[in-house]
C-alpha cells in the first residue's frame, strides 16, 4: 500500500541549522506531487538555484549553507529536496566528501520510499546509503565521531535499528507504525 500523504518530521520540534531559509511549502513525493524544478507548478519552478561560489571543504561544514539547510530538510521529513540540496554539493566534492554526501542522498531517498511504502527500493538504497556512510568511517579515522558534525557511528546505530525491521521477511503496515528510533541527524556544533 502506498502512501501518497505528506510526510511528517519524526520530531517537529528538532533544532534547525539554518533556520534563516523557509522551507518549500510541500515535500516532494515522486509521481504524487508536481516535480518541484520540471513542473510549472512545482515550489522551485523557474527558481535559480543559488550555491557558494566556491566548495567549502567538510572541516569548514559550519559555514556551509547548502549542507545544513540540507540537514534541516533531512530532520523536517523534505527527504527529496534534501536529496536536491546534497546533491548540488556532491558534484562538486571528491573522495571521502563526495562518499559522505552519497550516503546521506540515498538514506534521504530511501527514506521517501518507506514513506510511501516502496520496501524493496526502502531496502536497497538505505543498504547503500549505510555502506557509503561505513566506508567513511573507515577512511576518516579519528574523524569518524564528527564527520561534517555527524558522529557517524551512533547515526548508523539508530539508522541501523530504524531500518532493520523492513529486512524482515514479513512487513506488514504495522511494521511501519512500531518504529521507535528515528534517524534524525544531530549536529556536533
């Protein structure tokens, strides 16, 4: 069963990073909702994206506009366009920051997917979303406890207990509703 109504933050009162920027005045579900940029009724049709002129590296996160907004999208259930967000970012980041911004666009994608109910993809993107965020684990060593903020290895934790119930082999709606932990991205500021 697929559900086509608005997602809701997990947390509505969670702390917002860039609160300056207003959020879209609707989340973004792939064939329920006009396409935000194609369709002349989209929220961001006709509007020029504005990005830093030049990419901050990942020690400069704090300064980094286009990531914490894309925080705030992520935490206030905007999953696709903080997808859009990232992903602006992650054309131009390369190696362990490009790897990080990965991770975190498909558990974004992966989570409108469990919105609407879509397991398989729900299953494949959040796998390769973990993955990504893993291997920068990895390569970021003493890093790895605030990567751009996030400590990632207790991110993957509550990632890892929010998902692990849709590996199951039998997930009914009930599934969806018993889900306590949430994965919310707390920033290390």
């Amino acid at each position: 069963m697929e559900n086509h109504k608005q997602p809701e933050p997990f947390d509505a009162n969670w702390h917002r990073y860039c609160p300056h920027i207003a959020f879209p005045p609707y989340r973004h579900l792939p064939g329920v909702t006009p396409h935000p940029i194609r369709d002349p009724l989209g929220h961001s049709y006709g509007i020029e994206e504005e990005h830093d002129e030049k990419l901050l590296p990942p020690e400069m996160w704090r300064q980094n506009e286009d990531y914490l907004y894309g925080v705030d999208l992520y935490n206030f259930a905007y999953w696709w366009e903080a997808h859009e967000a990232w992903e602006g970012l992650w054309h131009r980041a390369e190696d362990t920051y490009r790897l990080f911004l990965q991770g975190l666009i498909q558990v974004s994608a992966s989570l409108i997917k469990y919105h609407m109910r879509m397991l398989r993809p729900l299953c494949t993107l959040s796998t390769a979303g973990r993955s990504k965020l893993r291997q920068v684990v990895v390569e970021s060593g003493d890093m790895a406890s605030n990567y751009m903020g996030i400590n990632l290895p207790e991110f993957l934790e509550i990632a890892d207990t929010f998902f692990a119930p849709f590996f199951s082999d039998h997930v009914t709606e009930e599934t969806y509703q018993q889900i306590k932990a949430h994965p919310l991205i707390l920033l290390q500021l």
